[in-house]
C-alpha cells in the first residue's frame, strides 16, 4: 500500500507521499503523475490538510441493505447519486460544526473513491483502470432539512459535512475490508465493503454514463447501518481496514 495526501506548513501547500515519518515532497497532484521534487519533509512538522481537491463530489446513497431498512427506504434499481459541494470538505484532524444544533444531524462512515483518469462512459470491466485510490470519507446529514427539502444536496454539503482523510491510499483491494465508525470510543457503525449493493466499479462506471469524471474527483460510495447523532463535543473515528484513521471533534457551528 502507497499513501499520499495534501499537507501544509506555514503558508505553503504541497502533495507529497508518506513514507514511515517522512513526506517526499510531490511537484503535483498524484493523479497526474508521481514526480517528487526530490526533498523529503518531516510528517510531524506538517499540517495534514483535506488530500483531495476534487472538482466534483459525488455521493451515492442506500448502498447498503441494512441503511435502507433502517432508513425505511426501498432499494432503486440503480445507484443513487447526488453532488455534494467540494467546499463541504474537512481534514484529518477538523472539528465538524453542526450547523442547526436543534436539527437531528448524523454521522455515516463511507469508502471514498478518488478518480485517477477522465473516465466517460466506461465499463464495468474496466471501470477500476481509472481509479487512483481510495481513502475514508463521512457524509454528515442534516435529517430536518433532508426530510422537508425532498433532496440531499443542501443538506448534506454545510461547511465541514464531508470529513475526508487523512490520506489516499493505492495499491489495495477494497473489495472486502472492515469499515466502523466509533462516537465517543463507542463502536456505532460496524460493516464490511462486500456488503455494498452496487461495487466501486459498478459505481465509477455508472457516474460515467451520464458525468465525465475527471483526474482528482471523489465518490463517497454510501454509509452502512448504525447512524446516529452528533452532539456538540463529540470525537469521531473512522476506520477502513488497516489504514490510519479519520479522527474529528464535533461542535456547535458559531452563531
């Protein structure tokens, strides 16, 4: 497994690779080619910021059997798919701010997806060839306004919604991996990726009947059952297989 993220340290911003307790410095985004610069940083001096910056934000809902029953939803037939706004993103490490604290706002873990190549209009087959990697993703939901409102996107795209993190990792098969979420230390969510509905693969190439996805873009492939939530204080963990986990505070946004 290789990892890459996105990190900054006084008023600079750069990619880079981690390797143990060092960064190798990136000229660019990984997607478009690994070119490190030559120089290597120390991680602890570092900044972990959001590794992605994607042009696009995809969600894919009721992906998971046992969601939709507790969401007392009925499956589609297709994926279901909705934007959320990139602006939504929050690093490694953020303190996620509830927007409306007097509305219900929950917590979904979810494999995010970063594409690695212009895809339009590919196959199954070959969906994962435009795959980069892959990294941990939450889909905070404003409950209130997703029931009144009839759609997800406002809802689920306030500042600081879409925790991703801390780094995006390749080389690894995320067909069957352990995906938990724990509130407070408290397991909440616990499930694996082969009980997704729909595969990364089936997802990429579905988006790409209708969207060009290009170099950086990220999917979120839908949360398991178990939400609940958030409470001002809150400490949050996500977790996919063996990978470093996305940690976040939670707190009342300011009035």
């Amino acid at each position: 497994m290789r990892s890459f993220g996105r990190f900054t340290r006084g008023g600079e911003t750069f990619y880079g690779e981690v390797r143990a307790d060092g960064v190798q410095r990136l000229t660019q985004a990984p997607w478009l080619g690994i070119d490190p610069d030559g120089t290597i940083a120390n991680l602890g001096e570092l900044q972990v910021a959001v590794p992605v910056e994607p042009s696009k934000l995809i969600a894919v809902g009721l992906n998971y059997a046992d969601h939709i029953a507790e969401m007392k939803r009925t499956p589609l037939g297709t994926p279901l798919i909705w934007f959320k706004a990139p602006s939504s993103l929050l690093p490694h490490d953020g303190t996620i701010e509830i927007a409306f604290p007097e509305h219900q706002t929950d917590f979904e873990v979810e494999l995010a997806v970063v594409i690695g190549a212009r895809a339009k209009d590919v196959s199954v087959e070959r969906a994962l060839e435009y795959v980069f990697g892959y990294t941990v993703g939450e889909d905070i939901s404003d409950r209130d306004l997703q029931r009144d409102e009839k759609q997800f996107g406002r809802a689920k795209s306030f500042d600081t919604y879409t925790p991703l993190g801390p780094f995006v990792y390749t080389e690894v098969d995320v067909s069957d991996l352990p995906i938990v979420l724990r509130q407070n230390g408290e397991i909440r969510q616990h499930a694996r990726t082969s009980q997704m509905i729909y595969s990364v693969a089936e997802i990429v190439a579905f988006a790409s009947q209708s969207l060009t996805l290009l170099p950086g873009d990220v999917i979120v492939t839908g949360t398991p059952a178990g939400v609940g939530p958030l409470r001002d204080g809150d400490e949050i963990e996500a977790r996919i297989g063996d990978w470093p986990p996305l940690r976040n505070r939670v707190a009342n946004a300011a009035k």
